[in-house]
C-alpha cells in the first residue's frame, strides 16, 4: 500500500539494501519490527518492496522519532543480526520531505 | 544495487506506484526512461525495486535538476501515458537527504 502521509514537512527514512542468503529468522523478525515501528510516537507510515534489492520507506513526523525508533532496543537487536546475518550491505538516508503529489485514477477511468 | 551517491546534502525522489494490468510498452519506456535520466544534468543515482507496490527512488544534485527532469518533453509523454495506461495510483515525494550511512559486510564476516 501507498502510505497516506499528513502534508509535507514530514521525514522519510530510505533504506536500501541487498540481502544475504541467510533467511533464518528474516521474516519474522521483519514482521515484528514493522508491528514494533507502528506503535512508536512519530510513525507515519510505511512502503517496502523487494526484487533485486530491497528498499523500505519508512515516515515520520520529526528526526527526534527517527532517533527514537533507530535507539529503541529491541530495534537494535534486530539491527546486530541484519549486519551479522541477513545483509550484504545497507544504506540507509535520513530525509526531509518537502513536496508531495498523488495520482488516484477515477472509477470512469478505470474501466 | 544501491545508488553510489555523494556527501550530503542531495535530493531523493520517492515514486511509489500501483500498477494496472496492462503492461503495454510499460518495461520499454521504464528502460527508456531510466536511460534518458542518467543523461540529466544533476542525476546522481537510481534504485528500484516492486513487488506488491513499486518504489523508485532517484537522487538528483537540487531541486532545480528535479525540475528540468519533471518538465523533460519526452518524459511527459511518459508521465501522461503512466496516468492513462500504466498506474492505478502513485505518490511522488521530493526530499532532501540530510543523512546517510551505509554498511557492507567484509569478505571476512562473508564467510
């Protein structure tokens, strides 16, 4: 799903990544921290898809959430066994969403 | 694979996409269109991944290479023949990156 985020300025965390082929325990783990996210005071909303790579966005109100979220430990946990185990390497950026738009197409333009 | 980009700041577009069915010229204008962006003054970098959404994320220098790309004639025609033809819905972010950080696993830990 699209995220529905509140009007701009609000922050998107880009996280790109190429996996290993270790899968013990990623997708549980995965799940818990998106359950985890959602309940954290800033969370706004989240997108996440994978062929090649990897890129989840995650939205937050402020960088104070962002720095919450990135020191919450059951979190960090799961940080340690991405880079021991489930990652071959990660970027992640930090940014500040200045300007939106969306496209919906109408029912007519559907059929 | 993850876009090499350069030391903050720079900008991210994030396009988050709901496909149609129909996938007529879709793949080729995406090459075509990823080709002609890589062409752009301020281009810096390109990551896309889809699975049940799509997420592409280009970097660009500023907003202005933002600007000019959004307004390239042949990308229009691109962008309209998305709306009719190729997404159900989408949302486009503009960012600014203020941070980064990355990780690659040594070929020690590869092991």
């Amino acid at each position: 799903m699209i995220a529905k985020t509140p009007t701009v300025p609000y922050y998107a965390v880009i996280f790109t990544s190429i996996r290993t082929d270790d899968d013990k325990d990623y997708v549980e783990m995965a799940e818990i921290m998106v359950d985890l996210a959602k309940q954290q005071d800033g969370f706004l909303g989240i997108e996440s898809a994978r062929d090649e790579i990897g890129i989840t966005v995650s939205y937050w109100k402020d960088l104070e959430s962002i720095k919450n979220w990135k020191e919450n430990s059951e979190h960090i946990i799961a940080q340690d066994k991405g880079r021991e185990i489930w990652y071959k390497s990660f970027k992640t950026r930090i940014t500040k969403v200045e300007k939106d738009y969306e496209f919906h197409k109408s029912e007519n333009e559907k059929k």
